[in-house]
C-alpha cells in the first residue's frame, strides 16, 4: 500500500513506496558503465530518478508501466528534486490501489456527462441530433469518454478530463454563437463536442497516462474522423456539404499545421472553435500549473514551455 505521494516527498527525504515506472532510459558514463534514468509518478504528478547500482540487472526486470517498489534517498540535481535510486522490483498489480497512481477530475461525471447531453439535445438541426443519439447509445463509447483524460501532460490530463474539457468547450460555443450573427449555431457546439473524441483511443489511462499504438500512429484527428464516419454509416440523408463542414472542424481545431491540423481552420465556425480550444486549454494548464507552485509567493516558477511566470497575487501578511 502506498504510504506517501509524489507532492510531499522533499529533498533530504528516504523514500521507501511504491510508483509507476512511467520511463526507463539506459545510458552510459564516460567510463563506459550503464545508468538508468527513469520517470516515477504517481497522481500527484511524477519525480526523476537515476540508478547508479545494480544497472543491468534492475533495468532487465522492470519495463515502463509496471508498478514498482522503490528505495532511496531523494536530493537535488539542476534545481529539480532527483530521488537516487538503491532498489527497485516490480510491485504486483493486485497489490496497489489503481487510484492512487491516477489523477481524476474533482467534478462529478455523471452531472458533467447529463449537462452535455442537455446541450446536445437543444441542437435544432434534425441530423446533427440524429448523429449525438447514435453516439450516446454507444454504451461503450460513453464509458470512454466519461474517463479518457484530454492530454497526457499539458491540459486536462487526468481520468474525466477529456468529458470536462468538451463541456467546458461546449458552453463556451453556446455562448460564442450567441454573440456573432451569422454564426451556425449548431455546428459549431457540434464542432466543440466531436473535436477530440479520438482521444479516447488515443490514450491508455489504467496504470498511468501514455500513448496507445493506435494514438501513436495516428492521432486523435484520423482517429476521430472514423469515429464519425461509423456513426455516419447508419443515418440516411445526412447533407454531403455538412459532412464536409462537420469533419473540418475536427481536421482543423488545432489551428495550423504545425500543431497537428492537416487544414488550418476555413469556416468562421472553425475559427472559432480553434480559439474556444485554445482558451481553455491553456486556461486549465495555467490553472494546474498554479496549484502545483508555493501557495505563498507572487510569482510561479518559470512555465518553460509557454515561456513566462504566472502572476498568483500579493499574499495577505495576516
């Protein structure tokens, strides 16, 4: 049983507990000796390790996704914490507590689920109605989406992220519609549910989240455009030109090519829909980010990848 998470442990600490190995790497010293480098995590968020001892004979026992029982001593390398590693053995599944290792969303899913449904549902295209009817009675479609986190790392990564992270877009292009004129109202809250439903089979989520093959070899987007065309296979009359303008709102929700769009957005819908998953996406990292730092500076650390600190507010002295 796991006695300690990720989040507590500090420098100087002895660690004896149990993680998943979410990444092994084999590398050599320049005297030619092996090390290992590897990723621990648990749901709290994940800890660098190195093996010094004991290299060949550790890394030919444990593969990446195995639960693992951990010893050693936990310092400091390039600012980071590092936990140097003196044992290590594959834990037994049926030992740990999945639940421990996963990080999952604090909002009801159900409530989540049903509220989507009521967007859905309000949707006054006969077709577009039709196509959401076909998805929702996929009994095991919905058990998917209802868990399948958004991303591995950066927005919503965690059990029930993708599912809050398409409500929240939802709304978002309800009330985007409403403020445009000329805007299918319709099509773009389609356009927000559908985008990432690929990712339910992109990811795998039962011991830690990482790619599958099929997400690896095709992404979300090709994923989800088949997802769609399945459910398409059995609706009569579905208008060819709102086939096409369904699907490129998928195709192009990223934005541009560089993002992993293969069309960047060509409808005012689209551009939308690309700037609604923008939003809240980067909202929900920043957010996650913040709660990962000291509650009682002003200022993050610095977010490599969006290449800033985070303004959290003057702390009340009292």
């Amino acid at each position: 049983m796991k006695k300690r998470f990720i989040t507590d442990i500090n420098a100087g600490d002895v660690v004896d507990d149990i993680f998943v190995l979410a990444e092994k790497i084999l590398s050599q010293k320049r005297d030619g000796n092996n090390f290992l480098n590897v990723t621990l995590s648990d749901k709290t968020g994940t800890l660098k390790g190195v093996v010094w001892d004991n290299v060949d004979q550790i890394a030919a026992h444990v593969t990446s996704g195995d639960f693992v029982s951990i010893r050693g001593t936990v310092g400091e390398y390039k600012g980071t914490l590092q936990l140097v590693v003196k044992a290590m053995a594959v834990c037994a599944q049926e030992a740990v507590d999945p639940s421990d290792f996963l990080p999952a969303t604090s909002r009801d899913i159900d409530g989540m689920f049903q509220r989507l449904v009521t967007i859905t549902g309000s949707l006054t295209t006969p077709y577009l109605k039709t196509l959401f009817d076909a998805f929702w009675k996929d009994e095991e479609f919905v058990r998917k989406f209802k868990t399948a986190p958004a991303a591995k790392k950066m927005h919503h990564a965690y059990i029930g992220g993708l599912l809050e992270h398409t409500l929240s877009m939802a709304s978002l292009a309800d009330k985007v519609a409403g403020h445009y004129s000329g805007v299918d109202r319709d099509l773009l809250v389609s356009g927000a549910v559908l985008h990432d439903i690929g990712k339910t089979d992109e990811f795998e989520y039962q011991i830690k989240i990482d790619y599958t093959d099929e997400g690896r070899l095709l992404n979300h987007i090709v994923i989800g455009l088949k997802m769609v065309d399945e459910k398409l296979s059995g609706i009569e009359d579905f208008p060819e030109d709102q086939i096409f303008l369904l699907k490129h709102m998928i195709v192009s929700h990223h934005g541009v090519r560089e993002f992993g769009s293969p069309e960047p957005p060509k409808t005012i819908e689209a551009v939308l829909l690309n700037y609604i998953d923008e939003i809240d996406s980067k909202v929900n990292g920043i957010r996650d980010f913040m709660a990962s730092e000291d509650p009682n500076e002003t200022w993050t650390s610095y977010h490599r990848l969006l290449e800033r600190h985070f303004y959290m507010g003057k702390k009340d002295p009292e």
